[in-house]
C-alpha cells in the first residue's frame, strides 16, 4: 500500500478491526518512511448493482441515495444517525444477496420502508408518503389506519 503523503510503498499495519457490521476490514497503517498515519478499509468486491426506475431507466446503485432519504425523513425524530446507517447497511446487505445485476427501485422502497416500520413510526410515514406519492389525505390516512392495525 503506498503512503498517500510521500508515496512510497513500504506502509506497515498497525491495527485492524471489521466495520460494518464486519462486510469491512479497517486497517490503521503507518508510513515506514514519513512516519505519517492513515487509514484504508478492505471490503469484497461485489458486481455492480443497478436500479431500474419506475420510468425505465437505469443508474448504478447508490447507498448515499437511501440514507439521505431516510436522514430526511427521520429529522427532528428520536433516532440516531447510528441507527439509520445501520437501516443502510441492512438494506444494502440484503440488495448484495440478489443474485441479479439489477434490481428495481420499488424493491428498494419497499425495504427501505420495512425497516423504517420497525424502527420509527412517523419516519416510516414520512418516508412513505414521499415514495408512494401521496396524492391526497385519503391516501395519507389509509397508511396510518393499516400502520395503526399492525401495531
């Protein structure tokens, strides 16, 4: 591994730890030469996955996409930052279990959406009436009332 300061090869390893739920290696490294410290993370390579949208297009899957969303709809709520990364993770864990290169976005929503369930209500419906495309407040109280039966 080059040393991202002086860019000489001879780097040594000073710690390693998993991340993400151990999908990643965490390696803390030192610079024989500079001295310097950085970090790199050593993660498998998965075949790149790609989202239809509903219009039929095609973009290349994009984590940061779901976490924005779900950071936009739990704000001002009770959850952690922590726990909405893990939301994330999750959803991407079960995405890279698809054996298929493409995967359609109401796939996504949806999973998106199951965890939100579980994790709070009212994100959950935010999030919902967002991706379901709420038309009308009718539309807004049938998701309530079938929230509302589960619970």
């Amino acid at each position: 591994m080059k040393c991202p300061f002086c860019g000489v090869a001879n780097t040594r390893v000073l710690e390693s730890r998993q991340t993400e739920e151990g999908r990643s290696i965490r390696r803390r490294r030192a610079c024989a030469s500079c001295g310097e410290r950085f970090t790199t993370y050593e993660r498998v390579e998965r075949p790149q996955l790609f989202v239809v949208k509903k219009d039929g297009r095609r973009e290349v899957f994009d984590p940061e996409k779901i976490l924005k969303g779900v950071i936009k709809a739990c704000e001002k709520r009770p959850v952690s930052i922590e726990d909405i990364r893990k939301l994330v993770a999750g959803v991407e864990g079960e995405l890279s279990n698809v054996l298929e290169c493409e995967i359609s976005s109401s796939v996504i929503g949806e999973k998106v959406m199951d965890k939100l369930k579980n994790l709070d209500d009212v994100a959950y419906v935010r999030f919902a009436s967002v991706y379901r495309e709420f038309a009308d407040i009718n539309m807004f109280m049938r998701e309530m009332e079938n929230l509302m039966q589960k619970n």
